[in-house]
C-alpha cells in the first residue's frame, strides 16, 4: 500500500489533503502537534479535527510530531522507507503578526521544518513527490507598488495594466521589499523546496496560495479572513477591520479545491515547479463586500470597527494569475465562488455550534 505524509494533517489545508488522499487509497500518516493552540489560543485548537479524521478514515494515523524534530521526522521516514509515495507538506506558522513576536519559533517552524522534510524525504523516499503549501507572502509588499484605483467597495488593478485582466503571475519579483518576517520564513522554505527539485532531483512543487478557506479552519483573528469573518457574525461577536479602509482585495479558494490541485501535480509531477494559486477572478472579494456578503446571508448587520494601520507587509490587492497551472493541468477548476464559499463556511460553523450544544 503506498503511504503518504502529510503534515499540519489536522489544520484546513492538511485535512483537506488527508480526506481527498485517503479516498485514493492511501495509507495516510498525518503529522501534527496542534501548535496552532500555541499560536492562537484554545479556539484555534485543531484537536476536533484530528478526532474527526480518526473517525472517518481508518487508513489514517495521527502522529503528534513537530517537524523541526529531525530525528524523530527521520526515524518516520525511514520506518515507511520506499512506500512513501506522496508527502504534502501543510505544517506552518501562517501570522505576519505572530512571527514577529517570536522570530525564532517562526522561522523553525517554517523553514527549517521543511528543510528537516525535504532531507527525509531525499534520504528515505527520494521517488515521492513533494508538494508544498506556500503563500504569496513570499513576494513581500511588491503588489503594494502596482497601480491601483479606487471604487466604492475596493481597490482594482489600473485597467490597463497588463495584470488586470488575469491577477498576478509568477513572474513578479521576491526581491527589494519588505516581506514581514513570516514572509521571509515562507519563502526561505520556498526556495528550498525549489532547490530540492533543481538540485537533487527531486519532484516538488511550491504552491503560492492567497487566502485558503473552508468550513474545516480553526480561524483566530490573527488568521483565517473568511471564515474568521463568518464565525464573528454566526456568533455575534465584533470583527475588526484592519486597514486599507476595508477595500483590500483577496482571492479565496476552498482547501477542497486546493487539495484537488495538489493532487493533479501527484498524478503529473516534476521537479522544482511554483505554480500561483487562488480564487483568481473567478473567487476574490474585499473585505467590505465579504462583510456585505455575511450579512445578507445571517440577515442582521454585524457589529464592525476599523482599526487604520494596515499590517507590516499586508497586501493591498492580490489576485492569483493561474494560468500556468491550468493550462498544466487543464482539467482542474475551482468549484466554489465567493458566495459559495462563504456559505459553506456558515454551514460548517453552525453545525460545529450545534454540535457543541451552543
């Protein structure tokens, strides 16, 4: 039976990869130690997930590991040896703002967690294909420099720019701006999966993702826009707008559809690729008319402030130009607009409250 890894199992992305690679067959060994309680508190916990995939998968085993553990990480990979056929690497720490506080913690959990993978996977499973869920934090506030114009609800790409139509491709440069320190991180892992690739050999793919969501995220006001956003609203809670004036635009793509991606380039790899990846045109939305969104669909207004001093590095428009990958992959698609997906979201949060007996 092949084997795939998959770490961060329990958090959105991960569980979506566990789900999609248990139905295919595998034998799935998920690593993940719920640092995401440690980043954002009890909320943010993941434990409910790695419940609920026990329960549902029986060709899943959670293993509580830390990816920066190289001996332990290692020892796994060589336990399974040549029957690792996939690992999806998923496991990070996703906050601009929480890597500041801690910078230590951060980039050992992003970069050097994925270098302790890669060499695992080098030494013990060198014919598995590695995917890797990468941000487009990785291009720092270099979108920040674009030309943008200003309308009701949001800012725009200038229409004659040559992005406009499509969003931002992989072409835009990494270099000569402020990245934040999770950004740096990010992309120092990035790099590193691409050198993985060019140099050894191996077949990996970064995957520079905008804002991913789903019902399955453990959001925390630190992380998780969307479905953060429609977890304020089912629960009457207060949500602040951080910058930009609320007209911020972020493409949104489900971790279904995400993990559906992953699994195209599992099917059809090759060694060192970076694919952008998103919502694109077809699921983007600003912040205010997300907030419209939610509040057309609870049918009662929300309870918003705005906070003026947008985030160090925080992008004040991104779209994912895919392209690329679609025309690599020209049977995948997006399955989930903007209403769609927040749908979703509110379904999945209200039943986890009524689950809860809330």
């Amino acid at each position: 039976m092949s084997v795939a890894i998959v770490t961060g199992s329990c958090g959105l992305v991960g569980a979506a990869a566990v789900r999609l690679l248990a139905s295919k067959g595998f034998d799935v060994v998920g690593f993940d130690n719920d640092m995401r309680r440690t980043f954002f508190g009890p909320e943010a916990s993941t434990a409910w997930q790695a419940q609920e995939l026990a329960a549902r998968h029986r060709n899943y085993t959670h293993l509580s590991v830390d990816i920066r553990d190289a001996e332990a990480v290692n020892a796994l990979f060589a336990r399974h040896g040549g029957a690792v056929t996939a690992v999806v690497h998923c496991a990070a720490q996703p906050s601009h703002d929480w890597a500041a506080r801690d910078p230590i913690v951060d980039f050992g959990v992003n970069a050097t967690g994925t270098l302790v993978l890669l060499e695992a996977t080098r030494r013990h499973a060198p014919d598995a294909i590695f995917v890797f869920a990468s941000t487009n934090k990785v291009y720092g506030d270099q979108p920040n420099r674009l030309p943008f114009t200003e309308h009701p609800t949001r800012y725009e790409l200038a229409a004659e720019h040559p992005w406009a139509t499509h969003g931002i491709p992989e072409e835009m440069s990494v270099d000569g701006c402020l990245h934040s320190l999770f950004g740096a991180s990010k992309l120092s892992a990035d790099v590193l999966v691409q050198e993985y690739g060019r140099y050894f050999g191996l077949r990996t793919a970064c995957f520079r993702c905008g804002c991913i969501t789903g019902p399955g995220h453990s959001s925390a006001p630190l992380h998780g826009f969307l479905a953060y956003l429609v977890r304020c609203a089912v629960e009457r809670r207060p949500y602040s707008i951080i910058g930009y004036n609320g007209k911020q635009v972020r493409d949104n793509i489900h971790a279904a559809d995400l993990a559906a991606a992953f699994w195209c380039f599992i099917e059809q790899p090759m060694p060192g690729e970076v694919f952008n990846m998103g919502g694109g045109r077809h699921a983007n939305c600003s912040v205010n008319e997300a907030v419209a969104i939610v509040e057309a669909l609870t049918g009662r207004p929300m309870s918003v402030s705005y906070s003026p001093d947008a985030r160090i590095g925080d992008h004040q428009w991104w779209i994912s130009d895919v392209r690329k990958f679609r025309a690599r992959y020209p049977h995948w698609s997006p399955t989930f607009d903007v209403g769609g997906l927040i749908a979703d979201i509110h379904d999945g949060v209200r039943q986890r409250l009524l689950l809860a007996g809330r």
